[in-house]
C-alpha cells in the first residue's frame, strides 16, 4: 500500500488544526455543523473527528438535548485537555512576569523559594519513582541516576542515564521551563541540588538548555573503590626545592648502617 503524498498529510494537519480551532471559538458542535462551516461532506469531517479522538485530542458526548424530538441522538464533538494544551500559551510570559515581580520585592532569595517549592512536588514523585525501581537493591548513584531518568521522562524532561568512565551522566532533552530558568539561573540550580539529593551524592551540571546547550547534562560522580584513589603529586617550588629533592632522593636510595660508623 502505497504512503500518502506529503501534501496530503499536509492538508489534512490543517484540516484537522481548523477543526480543533473551530471548536475553540465556537464550542461543542456536531460532525454535521463542522462539515458545514468547514465546507465539506459529512464523511470526510468524520474521517479527520476519528483522527483527533484516537489522539486523544477531542471526544464524543452525547448532547444533553438528544432525546427531544424523533431522530438519531446529536452527538457533539469536545475539546479535550490534550487538544487545549495544543494551542499556543502564554505561560512562560506569565511565569516571566510574575517572578520579576517576586525579585523586585524579595530578591534572589525569594526566587529561589519559590523555585523550591515548585520543584517540591516534583522531587516527591520521583523520590518515590526511585525508591520502587531500586526496592530490591540500595543501587549507586549511576543506578539510582537510571531510575530518576524514567521519572523524569515520565515528567516530561525526555531524559536518560549513561555511564562513564568515572561515574554517570544524566541528561535532559528537554526543559519545560527553559525560557524562564535562561532569565532566572535559580531554577536551575535548585534542580541540580534536588537531582543530587536524589542520586545520594554531590552532582555537577555541565550543560543547560537554557544557556543555549541542547540539553541539560549532569554528572554524577562514581564511587572511589579501594587502590583507585593516588594522591597528587606536590610540586615543588623553586630549584631550591628541586635540589632538596633530589638529595632526598639520593639519600634515600643509598641505605646506611650505623654499625658502620662505629669506631672500633
């Protein structure tokens, strides 16, 4: 079976666009009323109605006013939550807005607890989310990292878990905040500080959406095992110290018995 022509799809996105469009300004209405303000048969409006509905953009009630009268039940078409969040919104505008205010009169401070509690919720549900996918086993932090990127991605954040040499990295493919977090770097970094309590350890995040990086990426430290921690080296300043070392160094290798320097 051959695919349809793009054009096609094309035409009927924006059949079905005007469709949910016209629902919004005129409310519920029945296959026969879309039809006709659209300008098209009957059947082929409902070609396009059974396409929104199995995507879960608009559903079938039954109108109140459908057993006056002879005749079939009317049968009307309504916007679902889904099909709404398909318009545009302007949230971020309001968010932007509202958290100038909030730094005008209480300052960064007052942003940040507002970020706190806002990330509140969120840090419930995947605090829960980890501890039922780790239940059988305490997990490091990469695993627990592993577990908080499907709660994550069931928030919306489309993330996933890696690991590297050294630990882990969580990313995030997407923030539902990025515009407001690129004006208010605390959103941010009241993420990173829930994402550590999260993975039991200190995290780093090296990358943001909102600094224009294409996604959020965090690294999540791995555990020293015994035998893999050396200590650093201590530089030595000057020659001075050069030649300390080096008759150290000497010194050390050429062993001495004090029996030796005994006169007999």
């Amino acid at each position: 079976m051959a695919s349809p022509r793009p054009s096609a799809v094309a035409d009927d996105r924006r059949t079905r666009d005007r469709v949910s469009a016209l629902l919004m300004e005129h409310g519920p209405q029945t296959a026969t009323e879309l039809a006709n303000r659209l300008g098209i048969s009957p059947a082929a409006v409902r070609r396009h109605l059974d396409s929104l509905v199995a995507a879960g953009r608009l559903e079938e009630r039954l109108a109140r006013d459908a057993h006056r009268g002879r005749g079939r039940p009317a049968r009307r078409f309504h916007l679902t939550d889904a099909g709404r969040d398909s318009f545009p919104h302007a949230y971020d505008d309001l968010a932007l807005t509202a958290l100038r205010h909030i730094a005008a009169v209480g300052g960064p401070d007052a942003v940040r607890a507002v970020a706190e509690q806002q990330l509140a919720g969120l840090e419930a549900r995947a605090s829960s989310a980890v501890e039922q996918a780790l239940s059988a086993r305490p997990g490091e932090p990469v695993d627990r990292a592993q577990a908080l990127a499907a709660a994550l991605t069931a928030e919306g954040y489309a993330a996933t878990a890696s690991a590297i040499s050294g630990g882990g990295q969580l990313c995030q493919h997407h923030c539902p905040v990025a515009h407001v977090a690129a004006e208010f770097p605390q959103l941010c970094e009241v993420e990173t500080a829930v994402i550590g309590r999260l993975v039991g350890t200190h995290v780093q995040r090296l990358a943001t959406i909102a600094h224009g990086d294409g996604i959020c990426t965090t690294h999540i430290p791995g555990p020293v095992r015994p035998g893999n921690r050396t200590a650093p080296e201590r530089p030595v300043p000057g020659e001075r110290g050069a030649r300390r070392a080096r008759t150290a160094s000497s010194t050390s290798s050429t062993p001495t018995n004090d029996r030796e320097r005994t006169p007999a």
